[in-house]
C-alpha cells in the first residue's frame, strides 16, 4: 500500500457502495458445517502462554519507559532537541503500552466469552484478574456483551453504539427534507467535530460504563455497569456484578500503594496515560467493527442470528501490530461473532473456512483506520425511526447503499434465526 492509500476508501468497501442490498438468507447450519470441530478446541495452556508472554511485554515497556529520560540525557543535543526527542519518546510508550493494555482486554474479553479454557473457572478467574488490571468490570461488562452478541444490529436489543434517530434531531421529514434542512441542524465545524471524537475516543467507554452512554434505550437514564441492581442484570447476577466491583477496589488499593511509593507523577506516566491510550484503541476497533455506513441495522422480525452476525467488518487495523496486541479482535470480528466460544488463536482458519459461504454478504475493509474512523464519525449520522432494514445516513439525509426495491416492497422471507435460536448459540 503506497502512503496516501491510507486516507482512501478501501477497494471492498467501494464495491458495497451503491449497490442495491438484499437481506442475507444464509442458514446458521450453512455456516457451521464447513468449520473444521478441531478449531472450536480450547487449551488452557496455551491461553496461559499467551497471557505470560503478553504481560512479559507490557512489563518490558514499563522498563523501557523508566529510562526513558535518562537515555535521552545521555544521548546529548540541545535542549530543544532533548525536549522533542523526550516527547516522542513518551508518545510512543503511552501509545504502544496503550496496545498493551488494550491486549489485556483483549484476552479478558475472550475469558468472558468462555474461549481461553473448558473450566468456567478458569475463563472467570483469568477475565477478572485481566479486566481488574485495566479498570473494566468482568462480570458486569461480560454479561451485557454476551446480550450484544444475541442480538448484534437489533436496533431494539442490541446493546451498544446504537445509533441515533431522525426524530433525536428534529429533522424534517424525509420526503420534504432538502440538503439545506440538513446543514442547518447539523452542519459543524471541523474542530468541534474533532472534539467530540477526541472525548468520544478516549472516554466514551467509560462513560458507558458509568451511565450507559450510547447505549440502548430501553433502559432508564443513568443506567450503571457499577450499580449491581440495574436492570442491565438479572438478579441471579447481582453477587457476581459485586465481585466486580471489589475487584476494581483492589486494583484502585493497588494503584494507591503504587502513588504512596512512587508518586502521582509515576503513576500518571506509566499507568493512567496507557490507560487513557488504550480507551482510544479499544473504542475505535469496537466503533468499525459495527458502524459503518454499508452495515444496516435490523428492526423487528427482519433480524435474525446470522443477519446480526453478518452485520460486523472485519478489518486489518494496524497491520502486524493488530494481530500481535489485540489477538484477531479486528481481522477476525465476522468469525467471533458466529463462533464467539472460539480461542482466539483459531479464528483466521474460521474465518477462511466460512468466507465461501458468507459469499458477498462477508464484509472486509483494507480502509486505513483514520480514514475509516473518520468516515464512520462523520456519515454514520443517523437512521430513520421507521424502516425494518435501515442503513446510516450522512448529514445530507443520504445513504450509500439502496435496499433492493424487492427487499423493501415486499419485505425479505421469513427469518431463518431465531433470538432463541442465538441463546442457543452463545450459550
């Protein structure tokens, strides 16, 4: 890939573009026949091993990054150049021990799924004892993503990034809308634009956490990951939820002693700077994964399991540093979403054994991660509140893919996945 190919559209993401969609009628059975049973084997040792090996470079930039100022020093130069050799040099530490940290939750994120071990024991000790390090609550988190994995791109059950609608915004209707309706409400500058990708980035999951921010509506305001009694849960998980929040004190007690030792100027530099950098890498694989301008959302009887599923990208972010830090998270997320008991490990053979299958309707994108991320920020706008098949529209009110006018007169067949059906599955 030649330099400025990084700011282009991706060569599959513009053969999506424009061209009429039908609804999949792919069969969950179509796609489980053709994925070899060895890759659905799970190994607590070698899960262990890429643990070990993964927390073994997270210590070894922390080393790095304790000589950081004295290497510099030593190299000599002007004081200026020191200062910006300085800055690089701690950019690069927050930001690759941010892929770090992001890793971690990377493979807690397969503990919750039960992918790292047969032993449920063992899947929730280890995702407690990852997430807990990076401040994420296992249980609570574990059990609303399992939910999003039953209902992926159900605009009524899906769990997050649920999009807004043309009512939020007070727009025109529809069919007397002009462009200039659009620009009017929401047309905005390019800093300001920034500015709430930038918060957006770096906070946005914590503020999902704390009160369900762009989460979905079904649930009254304010609602916490933190708040054992939410209706997030059920009540049979309310001990558990608690166990998660003890877990997070700890790990706040340990930080404390850390401070008490080395000073709050430490633990800004080695902690909570990665922490704030792997929000950002975290926040942005997860964003692409479903927001996207050619992926629909589903209302009503139109989705189903496999629909949902489809419904995802996969995308190689970062090259050989998504597949090293953040375990086939984003190269691999359509795989996941069918078989998400699948170790990690296994999921690039999944995913070449169900790509014949899945056909047209397997959704890659060679988009470079800015320039997808922007894309999605800035025309993912809103979908319509009427519709059962819907895609984003852009601040003009304009979508980039037609649903077929088949599709949309008559309505597709009758689902072949039922939310039943995807208990079974996930479960």
């Amino acid at each position: 890939m030649l330099w400025y190919q990084i700011f282009e559209d991706g060569v599959e993401y513009e053969q999506r573009v424009g061209k009429p969609f039908v609804p999949p009628e792919i069969t969950i059975k179509q796609v489980w026949e053709v994925v070899p049973k060895h890759l659905f084997k799970r190994s607590t040792a070698k899960s262990l091993y890429y643990i070990s090996r993964h927390m073994l470079v997270t210590y070894l930039l922390y080393v790095f990054a304790q000589n950081i100022d004295q290497v510099v020093s030593t190299l000599g130069g002007t004081p200026l150049a020191q200062q910006v050799l300085r800055v690089i040099c701690w950019a690069g530490y927050w930001s690759f021990q941010g892929f770090a940290f992001a890793g971690i939750w990377c493979i807690g994120h397969d503990a919750g799924h039960g992918a790292l071990s047969d032993l449920g024991i063992v899947n929730d000790v280890l995702g407690l004892f990852l997430h807990s390090i990076v401040l994420t609550p296992y249980h609570a988190w574990r059990f609303t993503h399992r939910a999003h994995h039953k209902a992926t791109q159900s605009y009524e059950r899906d769990e997050t990034f649920m999009p807004f609608l043309r009512s939020d915004f007070k727009l025109p209707d529809g069919k007397v809308a002009v462009r200039m309706d659009y620009a009017e409400i929401l047309e905005e500058t390019p800093a300001f634009t920034l500015f709430r990708l930038f918060v957006r980035q770096f906070f946005g999951f914590q503020l999902y956490l704390l009160h369900n921010r762009k989460g979905n509506r079904r649930y009254p305001a304010f609602t916490s990951h933190y708040r054992p009694s939410s209706q997030l849960f059920k009540s049979v998980e309310r001990p558990a939820i608690i166990l998660s929040n003890v877990s997070i004190l700890v790990m706040f007690a340990l930080i404390g002693i850390y401070i008490q030792n080395k000073g709050w100027n430490s633990v800004m530099k080695y902690y909570f700077m990665p922490w704030l950098f792997q929000h950002n890498w975290m926040v942005m694989f997860t964003y692409l994964q479903h927001s996207d301008p050619t992926i629909p959302y589903y209302r009503k009887d139109e989705w189903t399991f496999v629909r949902g599923a489809l419904a995802t990208v996969d995308r190689p972010l970062f090259g050989w540093i998504g597949r090293l830090f953040l375990y086939n998270i984003a190269t691999d997320h359509v795989a996941h979403h069918f078989f998400s008991t699948v170790p990690f490990y296994n999921l690039p053979e999944v995913t070449k054994a169900i790509k014949p299958v899945l056909g047209e309707y397997y959704s890659h994108d060679s988009t470079g991660v800015l320039a997808a991320l922007w894309r999605s920020f800035t025309q993912c706008v809103f979908i319509e509140d009427e519709g059962d098949i819907v895609f984003y529209k852009n601040r003009f009110g304009e979508t980039v893919v037609p649903l077929d006018a088949k599709a949309k007169s008559k309505g597709s067949k009758k689902p072949v996945n039922s939310a039943e059906q995807a208990e079974m599955i996930i479960n």
